[in-house]
C-alpha cells in the first residue's frame, strides 16, 4: 500500500504471472486433491479413519503454525522475493520424491506407501509454512488491493478448468494403473505443475517496498509475539473474521469421508472420484466468477456471507441424498464454497491489514486454522470409529456453519477495499 492507500500500481504482467503461479500450482495439486482424491487412497491402503479424517487438513496442519515464528523475520526483508523462491523449492520436492519412491520400490509394503502419501502434504505444508507470510507479502507488492479478489479468482479458474482435466485423467490413471503405481504416477505429475508454477512467479516484479513505520527499529521474535493481545483485542474485524475461519473449518467434520460415503451409497469404486472431482471443479468455476466479481466491487465479506449460506445448504441436503444426480449437486455445491472460501480467505486478510504489521495479520489468520482444522478433524474421526452414518458429522458442520456466518455478520458492512 502506498502512501495514499491505493497499493502498488496495476500491471498486468504481474496479474498474469501471478494467476497462472496459482492455477499451475493448484491445478497440480488436484490430482491428489485433499477432499475427494487422497481420502480414498488412504482407505485403499489400509489407513485408519482418523488419518482418513486427516488427509484434507493434513497439509495445513504443517503450514499453519511456521507463520507466527517467520512473520518477524519477513517484516525485516527489505524484498521477499527471493526468500519465497528459495522455499518453494523444498515446498515441492516432498512430492517427486514421493512419487518416485512409489514407483521405483518395487513389492514396497503397503504400509510404506501408506506413511509417503499420508507424509508428502504434511511436509510440503510444513516447508510452506515457512514461506508463507513472505508469499503474502511479496502479493501485496505485485497486486493492488482493489484486485485482490479478482487475482485469486483467476488462480483459482485456471485451478478448476486443470482440475477438471485432472479428474477424467485420474479416472484413466487408476483404471489402468490401479493401486501403488498409479498413486506415484499423480504425485509425479502434480510435482510437474507445481514446478512450471514455480518459474511463473520467479518472473514476478517486486515494484513496491512500503517503508518501515517503526524507524529501522528491529522487531524481534518476542516483540512481534507479544503484539499479539493488542491487535486481536483492538481490531475488530480481524477478531471477528478469525472466529468466521475458525467455525468455517467445521465443514471438515465432514468432508474427509464425502466422497467415500457418496461411492458407498452409489456402490462405485475409487474410479468414481474421478468423476466427483470433476463436478467439484465446475462448481469451482462457478464461485470463482461470483467471486471475482462480489469481492472487487462489494467486498470479500460478502462473498463470506455467500459461502457460508451455500455450506448451510449443502449439509442440510448431505443427509438426504441417495441418487447420482443429488451427489452431484452437493459436490458442485461443495466446489462453489471451497474456492470461494479460498478467494476470501487470501484476499481478506491483506486487505485489512496495515502495511508494516502484514505479515503478523496474515500469520494470525494461518494460525487460527490450526486448532480448527484439527478439532474438525478429530471430531470427524471420532464420529466415524463411533457410527459409519454421515447424519452426525453433516449436523456438526451445519451448526459450525451458522455460528461462522454470525461472526461473518458481525464483521461489519465498511468494505474493508478501502
């Protein structure tokens, strides 16, 4: 943000850039897609409900926590660009390693193979974690504010039209390679869209470097942490979108076992993931526009009020549904508010934070995720050991949802853009 308030100037070359970083990036990444794809996969080999349940937080779980301890060491860095590089790096390299070893051991125990797929997002979110508040910083340098929502809109179009491709291509995939050598496979070509998108943001120009406010003073990791009380207890709208976060993760109480339930009453096999994804992602295509456009011109609130109203929905539909069509509403139900969750989600933030406290606000809202993707995730494992219904879980995250709507209200009309 410049003096005035308006961030740095507009250049499309970096929108471009930017968009496509994301889309490579995400796009990738549905090849073993968290909420349809690697639930199944872990149950095939033999994994445990409560890593089942783990498997759509489980690259969070290890990026939500190294923002709090790095934002410091970011809001010294004169630029960031060349630090977030530096980490993309080990942020891939879990997944070529992955689906190397997948394929190259042969006769690999299936409990070997279970640990590499389960530990590839952990670590990679891990080494993520430890990039992120240094990625967020350098978008703010590169993306206007007022185009927040548009830019991630774009990544995340770019995300479902791949990821549509990626769900007729798994389908052929584990039809024809069914089992460990088709798993190593998608982890080898996610690992080749994450490293085109890799190269598409080392073309990004860092065109704006705010100045310090504190006067060159060197803020360590104590001060930053102890800053904490202060900027959760005076700025409203941060406290209040972080407990919107925090109820809103309650959808994972049951997302972990949707896909696998949907197979169960459909009596299809891992293939039909698939085919679920796909839908998953044309819904995508359709929050996306709403979006880009709601975020933009109305703000990153109201795309929150959106989602949360079509998550309300789609839990109280969950229970009721028994035909191929009623599943594949709710998944493109769930598609439309799982992108447009992650429009807001990484739009939001930035644009209610001050300049020289960025890292620290963008860092307080990863870490807020951590206790409410593990409870959710616990929660729904321990649901399913207890009954294999999907009606206790489906209930759970419709309450999370209207409690996250509430403090979604509460935010407060002011367009946060300005």
């Amino acid at each position: 943000m410049t003096a005035h308030g308006k961030g740095p100037p507009f250049i499309w070359r970096n929108y471009i850039l930017f968009s496509i970083d994301g889309g490579l990036y995400m796009g990738g990444m549905c090849f073993l897609s968290a909420e349809t794809i690697l639930p199944g996969i872990v149950k095939d080999l033999g994994g445990a409900n409560w890593l089942i349940a783990l498997m759509p937080v489980m690259m969070g779980l290890g990026w939500f926590l190294p923002p709090l301890f790095t934002a410091h060491i970011v809001e010294r860095l004169h630029k960031v660009k060349r630090y977030t590089l530096l980490i993309g790096i080990f942020q891939r390299a879990p997944y070529v390693i992955a689906g190397t070893t997948l394929l190259l051991w042969k006769d690999i125990p299936t409990s070997d193979a279970l640990w590499i797929v389960a530990l590839a997002p952990l670590l990679s979110g891990l080494f993520g974690g430890f990039g992120a508040t240094s990625f967020w910083e350098l978008t703010s340098r590169i993306i206007p504010r007022n185009r927040m929502a548009s830019v991630n809109s774009l990544r995340f179009i770019i995300t479902v039209l791949l990821g549509i491709s990626a769900g007729f291509a798994v389908k052929d995939i584990l039809t024809i390679y069914p089992g460990i050598t088709g798993y190593g496979i998608m982890h080898l070509i996610a690992f080749g869209f994450l490293t085109a998108s890799w190269f598409a943001i080392s073309m990004v120009d860092e065109i704006h470097v705010p100045e310090k406010k504190n006067g060159g003073r060197t803020v360590d990791l104590i001060d930053n942490l102890s800053s904490v009380p202060e900027i959760i207890r005076n700025d409203h709208k941060l406290r209040n979108l972080m407990l919107s976060i925090f109820f809103g993760y309650g959808y994972y109480v049951a997302i972990p076992f949707l896909a696998i339930h949907a197979m169960h009453v459909l009596g299809k096999d891992l293939s039909y993931s698939g085919v679920l994804l796909t839908v998953q992602m044309i819904g995508g295509i359709t929050g996306n526009i709403i979006a880009g456009f709601v975020g933009d011109y109305y703000g990153c609130r109201h795309i929150l009020v959106i989602s949360r109203s079509l998550s309300i929905l789609l839990f109280f539909l969950l229970p009721y549904a028994s035909t191929e069509w009623q599943f594949l509403v709710i998944f493109f139900i769930f598609g439309m508010v799982f992108f447009m969750d992650r429009v807001a989600n990484m739009a939001y933030p930035i644009q209610i934070s001050p300049d020289d406290k960025r890292p620290t606000y963008v860092s307080l809202v990863t870490v807020i995720m951590f206790p409410a993707a593990l409870g959710a995730t616990l929660t729904s494992s321990f649901i399913r050991s207890a009954t294999e219904s999907i009606i206790p879980s489906a209930l759970i995250s419709l309450a999370a949802m209207l409690v996250s709507l509430f403090y979604v209200l509460k935010i407060g009309t002011e367009d946060a853009r300005r």
